[in-house]
C-alpha cells in the first residue's frame, strides 16, 4: 500500500463516528450459560474422619450454572480442587454423612448456611 493510500484509508476511519464506551465492553454471546460467581470458606469445629482438620478447611466458588469448585487447604503446600455438579451435591458428599463436625459455609457477602448440631450440654441435676 502507498503512503497516499494509507492517509486515504486513515481519513475515511477518522471521518466515521467514535462508538459509545458501552458499545466497547465485551458482551457475552446470545447462547452461553449464566455469568457470576459467589466465593465462600468452608469452616469445621470437628473432624471425625481425621483427614481435613479443624477451622477453614475449603476456599470455593459457586458458579451461576450451580457448579461448585473446591480448593481442599490440606495437604499442604497446595492443597487438591474437586469439582461437583451443585453445592447440593457437595454437601452431600462431604458435609451431610458428617453432621458431628459442626460445618460452616460463609459466602463473600455474609450469607451463612450452617450444617450439624452441638452436642446437648447435660443439664445439672436437680
């Protein structure tokens, strides 16, 4: 392309309207699965299967389609990800069949889904 070509086609580009910012961000096409995430901490008071440990045992996301990743903070230095189809199918993999651990999941937004029950505290006699 010649020097005078290259101006011809810059003028015509300068001549055509600038778009709106909006315009510019990236949109997400028509057919694609839902957008979003909720991050959350998984805590445990107990551990009767004496593999995760006590305190903040999970960092995880919940994607929008209801996907759930998990990042195990144990064994260390990295830890292990698992992926589960729902949160439901998480809890019920790991958090129902262990209700004595007294699990807390805590979402970024302060939302709290806690599952398991303290012990009853004996009463003193009368």
């Amino acid at each position: 392309m010649s020097e005078e070509e290259i101006k011809e086609v810059a003028e015509e580009v300068a001549e055509e309207e600038t778009p709106e910012p909006e315009d510019l961000r990236p949109k997400p096409p028509a057919r694609t699965a839902p957008r979003g995430i909720r991050t959350f901490t998984v805590h445990r008071q107990n551990d009767e299967t004496g593999v995760s440990g006590t305190g903040v045992i999970i960092e995880g996301v919940l994607y929008a389609t209801g996907q759930v990743v998990l990042h195990w903070l144990l064994p260390s230095p990295k830890g292990s990800i698992a992926i589960f189809e729902s949160m439901g199918d998480f809890v019920g993999t790991h958090i129902g069949p262990h209700p004595a651990n007294i699990t807390t999941i805590t979402f970024e937004d302060g939302e709290q889904m806690v599952y398991g029950q303290k012990e009853k505290e004996e009463k003193p006699e009368e």
